[in-house]
C-alpha cells in the first residue's frame, strides 16, 4: 500500500512516518505542502493520503476538495491530521468528505482506530490487502 504524508513540518512528517512503518506500511512518500502533494498524486498512484490541515501554498482542505472533485482520485482515502479542535472547524472538515480525522497531539492507538475506521487496518491491527 502507498502512502503520502503531507505536512509543512519536517518533524511532525517524520513521526507520522515512524508511525505508520511501526504498522508494517514501508510504502511511503511525503510532501511538504498540498501543492507538491498534488503533483506527486499526478504521478502516483496512492492508497491512503495523510494530510495536515495547515500548511501554506494549498492547505489540507483545499487539498481534499481537489482530490474529491478529480475522478481519478475522488476515491482515495484522506486521513486530515490538525490541531484545530473548535467544534465548528472540525464539522466543516467533516462535511468535505474527509474519511478520519486525528488531533495533534496523538497517539499511536488514536491512529491505529482512525486506520481500522478507514479500512486500512482490519478489526486486528493487520494491513488489510
């Protein structure tokens, strides 16, 4: 399975990163911004995107509606990863058909429950194929 992970912090990229490979995922890239994460879903195809909502040039939001309104990609799973927690901002996130949704800062069984709810991760913490 190939993953994009998309985050302006090097940082917070990287422990997601750890995370997921923790997983059993070792097909992963990652994007600095929603622009180079669109060039690279031109490119590639992927089966899971992990975005932060908060990044310059093109934000995770403006990310995900790109990515629902292209045919090719309207399918791919979005896991919106923000420290926004206003009840309103997440209810918007939630109307753009985001597929989960994690509030830095998390942990490893916060992802694990968003992965299984996408149906990434079976109901055993196994990659599902």
């Amino acid at each position: 399975m190939r993953i994009l992970v998309v985050d302006d912090m090097t940082s917070m990229r990287h422990v997601m990163i750890n995370m997921l490979r923790k997983l059993g995922f070792d097909d992963i890239d990652e994007a600095i911004d929603g622009k180079q994460a669109l060039t690279l879903l031109g490119r590639r195809r992927y089966q899971l995107v992990v975005s932060d909502l908060n990044m310059p040039h093109v934000d995770g939001l403006t990310l995900l509606k790109t990515i629902r309104d292209t045919p090719q990609l309207a399918k791919v799973p979005v896991l919106m990863v923000t420290c926004e927690n206003s009840k309103e901002r997440v209810q918007e996130i939630l109307l753009k058909k985001v597929d989960g949704f994690v509030i830095k800062p998390f942990n490893m069984a916060t992802l694990i429950q968003q992965l299984k709810r996408i149906k990434v991760l079976d109901e055993h913490g196994q990659l599902c194929e």
